[in-house]
C-alpha cells in the first residue's frame, strides 16, 4: 500500500495552521517580554530598509529640480 487514496494529502492551509500553532507555542515559551523586544527589533529593522531604500530617491528628486524663472 504504498500509494494514497485521492485528496488524502495534506494542503497548504493545513500546514500554515500548523506554523501558527508552532509560533504561538514558541511565543509562548519565550515569554511577553523576549517578544516584545523581537516584535520592536523586527520594526526597527523594516523602518531602516524602508529609509535605506528610499533615501537615494528623496536625494535625487531635490537635487535635479530645475529653477524656475520669472518671464
């Protein structure tokens, strides 16, 4: 019997309730304030590259806006 009845695998929902579930074990475990401190690292961190990614574009724009003259 090596072969599986049809829909007898296993989907993607499934496996993500079970990634939840992990994640919320492991929360749990490390205690409120260990994932505070990851949730404001991890913050910190998106803030940085959103800065990082849009610095030189901020540059850009400023430095190449023509003066504009009176007629």
């Amino acid at each position: 019997m090596n072969c599986r009845t049809h829909g007898s695998k296993p989907t993607l929902a499934l496996w993500m309730l079970v990634a939840l579930a992990d994640l919320a074990i492991v929360a749990t475990a490390a205690g409120p304030i260990t994932l505070l401190l990851v949730v404001v690292g991890l913050m910190v961190l998106a803030g940085g590259v959103y800065v990082a990614r849009n610095l030189p574009n901020r540059a850009a724009t400023t430095a190449e806006a023509p003066i504009r003259r009176r007629a």
